[in-house]
C-alpha cells in the first residue's frame, strides 16, 4: 500500500489525510500516555505504544492489536492517525511508537527498493531479512489489502481500460490522484512509468486511499485514483480496479512490524492470534462499518475480537 498499504484507518474528518479516531494529538509521533491517546508526554517502558498510518483501515487494525493486547493483560496506549510510512517508521526506531499494522509488500520495498518478491510467501521471507533492527515483523496474515489504480466505468468503457499498461496510451490525457508520497514511491509514480511506461498528464495530491480520493474519483475531478483494493466503495460504486500483469502492486499481507525490544513472549503470541483469524474478506467488513455505516473503529475493533473469541 501506497504504500501500506496498504493503508491506507472512525468517520472520516475533514482534514487533509485524517480520518477521525482516538489518540491523534499535535505531536502525533510523541509517546503517548497510558490511558489512551494523549499529548507527547512518556509511557511508561511496559507499555505498548500502537500506532496507526492515516487511513481508516489501519486505524481499526491499530485498535484490535491494542484490544488483542489489553485482553492478554499487556498495558497499551495508542497514537493514531500518524502519518504515511516515511513518518512513522522512524517513529518504531526512535521508540516513540512501537507497534504498528503493516503491509508486507509495500514495507518491503521500503527497506529493499531493489526486492524482486512477488508471492506472498517470498514476499514475506524476504521481508524478515531486510527488516532492520531494531524492528522486526510477526506472523502476517491472511489478510491482504493492496493499492490499485481504480477508474469509473465510465472512463473504462471510453478508453477500453481493462489493465494499467492499457492506460500508457490515454494517460497523457488523464489526472491521477493519490497521496503525495505517491509521486516518490517505487510503486507511485516512478514504478507506474518504469513498469508500464504510464504517465498521467496531470497529478492531484490527496489521500490515502481516503474520501478525498473517493470523491475526487466521484466527481470527475480526476480520471484515475490510487485506491485500497478493500475498499467498500469500489463495489458499491461499479468502480473498475485495473489489472495489474506486470506485478507493480506484490502481494500486501497485513501483518505487525515492532520493535523488537517489545516482542515479548505474550505479544507475540496475543498478535499471531490476531492473524491467524484475519481474512481480507473482513478487512472488506470493517471498512464497510466504517467508512458506510459511520461506526466508531474502536468499537467496530472490539466487535471483531469479540467474534474471533479474542477479547
């Protein structure tokens, strides 16, 4: 997921690349405390600080590996709505965080800009290696929620859109929107054109993967967006996801990336419960719950791990 992403987390806010949740604060990579959310004060060192990307579906995540955790007796706090990866990664490092959801492709090519991974599986080994300390990443997950180039049917349908190397001979005439990280990333817009020899006429800076991509997409005011393939709307609104032959997007299994000073032996085994029961077809679910429904994602978390007999 664009880069995680992936992905990519609760009614959505106004703001720019928020989406409204418990535990934002001004300093959003500052320890939070205890009790939840709060300022930038310290946690106390037994203490699991979970944090969250700015998407609505890594929100929800961040809330059930907080909720998997309190259930096994492990003091949490959250800090949510950080940011994209080039923010909260260094944030794992420095300890201001120390738990996260993420997406094994695309953190994968964070680390390794050269991985040549696909499948889920080689993705996944080869992300065990690149991880550097002091991170590490638990056991993934079923669950696998990737970026996708998404167009309406109607544009499909008047350029006979089917896969995005379709595209390299219409973009020139088309915008794209997508967050801003998006124009640096391997799979943004540098991969688009390495990959495909896609380049759009015109790109607009928006979300992750969020309503003002949506709506963008909605609109009219771009012809192409970078969507999560979980995303509810892409059914409802008869969306066309544009296949991809060539393997931009690998495989994005969602799975915890800490850091290893905090993997105790009860984390551990709290989160691989977690993905053990995670399927992306719940992912679908939660998003829906959501982003539709106006549900709380701390709540929408806790129903999950209720029905999973995690809670």
């Amino acid at each position: 997921m664009t880069s995680i992403r992936a992905l990519t987390a609760a009614a959505v806010g106004a703001g720019l690349l928020l989406v409204t949740a418990c535990g934002s604060s001004s300093d959003p990579t500052g320890k939070a405390t205890a009790g939840g959310g709060g300022g930038g004060s310290t946690a106390p060192t037994d203490t699991i600080v979970v944090g969250s990307a700015n998407f609505q579906e890594n929100v929800v995540l961040a809330n059930i590996y907080a909720g998997a955790l309190k259930a096994k007796g492990v003091k949490v706090s959250t800090k949510l709505n950080i940011g994209s990866r080039e923010t909260y990664i260094p944030a794992v490092k420095d300890g201001s965080i120390d738990l996260i959801p993420e997406y094994s492709g695309v953190l994968l090519s964070y680390f390794d800009k050269n991985a040549t991974a696909v499948s889920a599986t080689d993705v996944y080994a080869a992300l065990q290696k690149a991880t550097p300390q002091p991170l590490t990443v638990l056991t993934q997950s079923q669950a696998e929620d990737k970026d996708a180039i998404v167009v309406t049917k109607e544009t499909a349908a008047k350029y006979n859109l089917k896969s995005i190397a379709d595209l390299a001979a219409v973009a020139s005439k088309l915008t794209l929107g997508a967050p801003p990280e998006f124009q640096t990333r391997p799979d943004g817009i540098p991969g688009l054109q390495k990959t495909y020899g896609v380049k759009f006429k015109t790109f607009k800076k928006l979300d992750a993967g969020g309503p003002l991509t949506e709506n963008a997409l909605k609109n009219g005011q771009i012809d192409a967006g970078d969507i999560f393939t979980t995303d509810p709307l892409i059914a409802k609104n008869g969306w066309v996801v544009l296949e991809d032959p060539k393997n931009l997007y690998t495989a994005q299994n969602v799975l915890p990336l800490i850091n290893s000073g905090k993997a105790s032996a009860t984390v551990k085994s709290a989160l691989d419960a977690v993905s053990a029961k995670l399927t992306t077809d719940d992912l679908v679910k939660l998003n829906e719950q959501v982003s539709l429904e106006k549900q709380n994602a701390e709540t929408v978390a806790q129903k999950w791990l209720a029905d999973a007999g995690l809670a």
